[in-house]
DNA sequence: ATGACGCTAGTGTAGCGA
C-alpha cells in the first residue's frame, strides 16, 4: 500500500486579492496546497475572482468587505462547507475577520485578527476585545474530537525570538505585553504553534514590510500561525514559509505559510 | 522618526488602514 501524500494546509494574507492574482495563480500550480486560508482580500463579495480560482482547480468560500478585510477558504479538487461567517459575540461587528469550513477532513478557521495600531486608542481596544472573543470562541474546538487547524495572519509578534529586532517595534501593536499575554491563553488551551513546534529555536518569519528593504535584509516578522487542536497535532509533519513568493514583483508583504499533516488512516 | 502599499472617490491626489 503506497503511503498517501500529506496534506498541505496555508495561510497567506494577500493583501489584495484583485491585485495579485497572478501571484495566487503561480503559487497554486507551483506548490498545490489542498486548503488556503486568505486574508486581506480588500475586495467586496462580487468582486472576488472565483472564476479563475475555480480554473485552477480550487473550491473557495469567502466574506469579503469593500476597501479592508476580507477573508477566503479554498479547497483543492473540493468545495469547503461552510460552518461559520464571522465571530460570534458581537453583533455590531461587521468587519469580515473570520470565516470557517470543513475540507478534507478538517474543520479550518481563517482569520484576521485586527492590526490595532495605533496603540493606545480605540483601534487597540477593538484588537483586543475580537482577541478575547476568538479566544472564547476557540475554548469550543480545541477539545473537538476532530481535527481543527486555527490559520491566519494574528497579528501579533509571540515572542522577541520572532522578530527580527524588538527595538524599534516596541509600542507596536504586534509587540505589546497585551496582544502577547492573550496570544499565551489562547496556546494555553492546548493549541499547537505548529511553525514554532518545528522550527524550535530556529528563526522563522511569515512577514516584511515595505519598508527600508526589510526584505532584502531578511528583517522579518512571524505573525502568520497555523494552530492545531490536540486531535490534530499528532498528525503534523512538516511546516514552512514560501519565501519565493514574497520575492514575485510586486508582492503582498507576508508569504504564504504552511504544514504538511498526515492522511487520516 | 521615517516610510510602502492597495483601495476609494473620482480624474488628480489625499486619506485610511496598517
């Protein structure tokens, strides 16, 4: 019986889908990943390009928002089910941050936390409030019986090993003690940080800005993750970061993030 | 401290988010 081909979840804030769509496409064919997570599609609902998606071989659900936001779940060779379109907690929110699906066995969030800066401010406030719903809301899949992986670009800097160099993101909105503390709650339920778990002490990041050639200088940041679920976490094998597609002209900041799971059975 | 991007309204460019 030949061993079956892991499974290859990601999460990549694209920053724009519109905008770089080719870039999606070339990363498709290149590296086939069964599920995608996106984030930052900045476009409205009518405007996602599902045609050329579906073309390529991928299911896709999103929630999309005019000018911000907007998250999409894609499957290869499969249509995700839809399970759930925004947070639960507060019905006043509108900003389309999370949207949830079965594919392949698995049951997929992707989200997009809130920046937060400036800090402090309302835009702070309002990061740390969706923080402590998400984390409520977690509470329910991190015991599930069946496989979860949480993905998404969650802006926030875990520790100073994943940065890198503090100095000058000190009153950052990724940095500070508060984003920090509830990222450890959320891990804390018995989540697995699957790039820090296989990279151990080994530097890994998932973002650079624009600015001042970061990216030339691999001055980074990790604040894409992909969270397993203790039913979960035994099967991962392998996690990665994309870098060639951070180096496409006119790329999204982040690169697509990824781990390779083992087939159920 | 600085500053790059995409998107919007709306045709030239500034504001917003990040």
């Amino acid at each position: 019986m030949p061993a079956r081909k892991p499974l290859k979840v990601a999460t990549f804030n694209i920053n724009g889908v519109r905008t770089r769509l080719a870039s999606l496409l070339a990363w498709l064919e290149r590296e086939a990943p069964d599920i995608v997570c996106l984030q930052e599609l900045k476009a409205p609902d009518e405007a996602f390009p599902v045609e050329p998606i579906r073309d390529a071989g991928y299911g896709a659900i999103w929630h999309g928002q005019r000018s911000w936001n907007g998250v999409a779940i894609l499957a290869r060779g499969a249509d995700p089910l839809e399970s759930r379109r925004g947070l639960p907690g507060d019905p006043k929110d509108t900003q389309s941050r999370y949207l949830e699906a079965a594919a392949h066995g698995l049951i997929v969030g992707c989200l997009y936390l809130p920046n937060g800066n400036p800090q402090p401010g309302p835009k702070f406030d309002y990061k740390l409030a969706w923080f402590d719903r998400f984390i409520e809301y977690a509470q329910g899949l991190v015991e599930s019986e069946h496989p979860v992986v949480l993905a998404g670009d969650y802006n926030v800097v875990p520790t100073d090993e994943d940065i890198y160099n503090p100095r000058s993101w000190r009153k950052d909105a990724l940095l500070q003690p508060e984003s920090r503390a509830r990222y450890a709650d959320l891990l804390a339920q018995g989540w697995t940080d699957s790039l820090r778990q296989q990279f151990g002490e080994e530097r890994v990041y998932t973002f650079w800005d624009y600015f001042r050639q970061h990216w030339e200088r691999n001055s980074g940041l990790r604040i894409d993750h992909l969270l397993l679920n203790r039913a979960l976490a035994p099967r991962l094998k392998e996690a990665g970061v994309d870098r060639w597609v951070r180096g496409l002209p006119h790329p999204s900041d982040h690169a697509p993030t990824w781990v390779s799971l083992a087939r159920e059975r």
